[in-house]
C-alpha cells in the first residue's frame, strides 16, 4: 500500500524526469546560465540587475546564449556580428514581435510596435507613407520641431542662470512635437489635460524593462492580483488610449479627412478607401494603438537622450564649446537652421552620434520572435523563441571603438575632421524593424541642440563639480533627476 511520503517520493521523481527530459530535448539550444523550474535561468539576472548584465553574460557563455525566462527560451545575440547575422542578415526570419504577457496587454497585438503579420505590415506600411506626407524629412514637421525649440530656448531663459530641473520642459516640447504631428495641434504647458497625458507617459514608459515588468512577465496571473507600478502603468496606458479616442471623436466630427493635415486625417482617410477590402486591418482600433505607440515610442526616448545631452555638455565643457563655436563659424547671425544643414557641421554631428552611443538609452534592443526553427552560428534558435538583438554591446564593444567606456566625438570623425558613418552604430535598430521614427528623432535632436548651445553655455550648479552620470534602469534607461544652469551667450538667439 502507498504511504503518504512513498507518492511524494514518486511524484517528485516523475517531475524530475519530465524536467531533466525538457532539458535533454532543448541541449542544442545556446548555452546559458543553470536553469531552475518555474523561474527558469533569469535569476541570473535579476540577482545583480545592471547596465552589463547582459555583456557580463555574453563573457560567460558566448555571443550567443539562451536566458529562460520560466519556460520560455530568450536567446540573446551579443556583438556587432552575432547582432548583424540575426536582425541585418537573416532579418525576414526575425521580424515577428513576441506575445509577452506585459506587451500583450499593453499593444492587444495592434498598431505598429506589438503586432505581427498582415497588421503589421499594413500599419508600419501607412505609418511610414503617412510620415513622408507630413513633412518627415522636409521644411514641414521642422517647422513644428523649431517652434517647440524656441519654446524650451524661452523657459531656460526665464530662468536668468538659475539652476533648472531640465526633463520636465524637454519633455513638454517633445511631446508637442508628436502632438503635432498626430492631432495637428500643440498644447500649453499649463493645459491640465496634457499634463495628465504627460504623467501618463510618464509612468507607462518607465515600467517596461524594471524588475517589476519581468516579474509580471514571469507570474503574471499573480501580479494582476497585486498592487504595484504595473498598475500604474496600465493606468498610463489606459488615459493615454482616452485621450487619443477623444481627439479622434473630434477629427471625426470635423470631417477634414479630404484634406488632410495630420496623422490622424490621413488614417481616417484610410479607412474610408479601404472599406470594401476585405483584407484591411485599417480600422479605429489599430489606429488608437498606432497614437499610443507613437506618443510611447517618440517622448520618452528623445525627451532621455536630450537630457542626456545636455548633461554632458556640462560635464564636458571643451566638447560643448568646439560645438558652440562650429556652429557660430557656419551659421553665424542666421536665425534658421535646418536639418539638412547637418552635413556642414561634423564636428556637431559627430557629437550628436556619440552622445547616442555614449548613452546608449536602450538597456538591449527590443525583443523579436523567431518565425521559424534556425541553426545559426552553429547553435539552434527554435520557433517561437524570444530574441534580443543586445545592441548595447555592440554600441559598446572594445574591438569595435577606440575608447569604448569614454565620451569621444572622435568615434564618428576620421583624422581630417569629416564625419564617418560607422556600421556599428544601431542605435535606432536595423533590418525590418528599424526604428519607425528615425528620421524624426535626428531632425529633433539636431534642431533642439543646436538651437538651445546657440543661446546657452550649460554648466553644473555652482558648488557641484560634475553632475552625476549614472542611468536609471529600464528599456529606457534616463539618468537620475539633477538641475543645470543655462548662461546666456552673447550671440544667443
């Protein structure tokens, strides 16, 4: 007869086998850290959580390694060429996004960012055209991206040298920026609504990459249970979705989609010609996600790498008056600059690549689905898979760049002073899924700086030798709050 503890023993041993039989059957997937049931190899990570966790594991087990996030395989690609063998070389097999739990509630698998296949393609196809009609690239949208500079240019002014918290009014224009281009309006600062969206953003964009999104990535029938940022976040998330079905119901009412002037036009406009195909994804619920995914994916990064930016122009005094003085050599007294201007400044486009690389603003490159069973790099990457493509590392890597861990502008320069593209620098991504605003973020950045170190010498506060350079972790990962002071230039404009 069976005893309590002779069927514990039994039991036991059936789950051991069937662990020890999915680990057999799985050895020729990448290496990686000890696997665990439940929590499967992540405790890896989450132990000592840091900026390198992901390099420091590639130094353990290769450009090529699997983390198993409970029973889902994650395999990472480490390097500039173990990244370019996945996401440039065999893109088409990479190009799917990964049905995560968070990403699954927060995208429903719509819009551009989240969704895969006949969505997908339909909703980055028109994002892409409909960018290019509004101006992207041309004198249009850089009219708006000018006016939310003299803007940012007027409150640092107001502030007549005093030290200033600089995240919340980049933010304020960045935002206007999208808001521009997506509801064809811009808001004031003091507008209780956008500063609600603004918040929102706030705490929607912070939570993905922190511990708390593995955790509810890894348990998350428990932590829809729980109090925490997720709610939060999901709370952003859901005001944001408000906010955007209400500028539709207006745009709707106006009834300009024949002549349309912004984002949301041009997607109503869509859906009025392809209501007869029965193939169209183009409906009002892919357009809420597409306002969603370009508010998320356009604020927080550009709104961090500005702030970034003027952080190290004030740690960086002689980097900061070679720009200031390139820009005055070739501009001079002209009150415009514009972004094809940026060829005739390399020292300030050089600047501009190595503050992206310097401070790299992504902790890895965001998640990808493998589409179909690979052996690649002499390892099997399975169907269904997780991949992260750690362009970090490649931003980052020792054979790659001269001084890897240093702010050098000399990265991006060769020995007579002319910019150098290098094919290492993936910051924005690569392959099928590149970066959807791209070109936006670097007519942003280029307009914002130059316009802000043409009226401005940026220096710590007095009493504070140099201000703190270490990142808060996330996807996107900011640096702590600090305040600046803004001098006047002479020249300024």
């Amino acid at each position: 007869m069976w005893t309590s503890g002779t069927l514990i023993a039994a039991v036991l041993s059936v789950l051991s086998l069937c662990f020890l039989k999915r680990l057999w059957s799985r050895k020729n997937y990448p290496p990686g850290p000890l696997r665990l049931p439940v929590i499967g190899s992540a405790w890896r990570i989450l132990i000592n959580f840091s900026l390198d966790s992901f390099i420091k594991l590639a130094k353990d087990y290769g450009n090529v390694y699997t983390i198993w996030a409970g029973n889902l395989p994650v395999v990472v690609f480490s390097g500039f060429e173990a990244v370019k063998e996945a996401i440039i070389k065999h893109s088409e097999y990479f190009e799917e996004r990964p049905v995560s739990p968070f990403f699954e509630a927060i995208g429903e698998q719509k819009g551009i960012v989240f969704s895969n296949g006949q969505i997908w393609k339909q909703q980055r196809k028109f994002g892409l055209v409909t960018m290019r009609k509004l101006g992207l690239g041309k004198k249009g949208i850089e009219h708006q991206i000018e006016e939310q500079a003299h803007q940012l240019v007027q409150t640092f002014a107001d502030a007549k040298g005093q030290p200033l918290d600089p995240i919340i009014p980049i933010m304020n224009s960045v935002t206007n920026v999208i808001s521009a281009l997506t509801f064809g309006q811009r808001f004031s600062v003091g507008d209780e609504e956008f500063l609600k969206l603004r918040e929102a953003l706030f705490a929607f964009t912070k939570f993905a990459g922190t511990l708390f999104h593995f955790l509810y990535d890894l348990f998350p029938w428990i932590m829809k249970q729980l109090p925490g940022p997720h709610k939060k976040a999901f709370a952003g998330r859901d005001f944001i979705a408000s906010f955007a079905r209400k500028e539709i119901k207006k745009h709707k009412a106006y009834g300009a989609v024949q002549e349309p002037q912004d984002f949301i036009d041009y997607y109503l406009l869509q859906i009025e010609k392809s209501n007869r195909d029965p193939n169209s994804t183009y409906n009002e619920e892919n357009l809420l996600q597409c306002i969603i995914d370009l508010f998320s994916a356009g604020t927080e990064t550009t709104t961090s790498t500005l702030t970034w930016a003027l952080l190290l122009m004030a740690n960086y005094p002689d980097i900061q008056e070679k720009v200031q003085k390139e820009i005055d050599e070739v501009f001079g007294s002209s009150q415009s600059i514009f972004y094809e201007d940026l060829k005739k400044v390399p020292y300030t486009n050089a600047v501009i690549h190595e503050i992206l690389r310097f401070k790299c603003i992504f902790l890895f490159g965001v998640p990808r689905q493998c589409s179909k069973d690979q052996n690649m790099l002499g390892f099997f990457i399975p169907k269904g898979a997780t991949v992260i493509p750690d362009i970090r590392s490649v931003l980052f890597e020792p054979e790659k760049w001269e001084t890897p861990q240093k702010f050098n502008p000399n990265h991006f320069l060769d020995k007579d002073g002319r910019f150098v593209e290098r094919e290492e620098f993936l910051i924005f991504g690569a392959g099928a899924r590149v970066c959807l605003g791209m070109q936006l973020a670097r007519i942003e950045l280029f307009i914002f700086l130059t316009k802000l170190l043409r009226s401005f010498t940026f220096q710590p506060p007095e009493g504070v030798k140099k201000i703190n350079e270490e990142s808060v972790l996330g996807m996107v990962t900011s640096c702590y709050p600090y305040k600046i002071s803004a001098i006047p230039c002479n020249n300024g404009s």
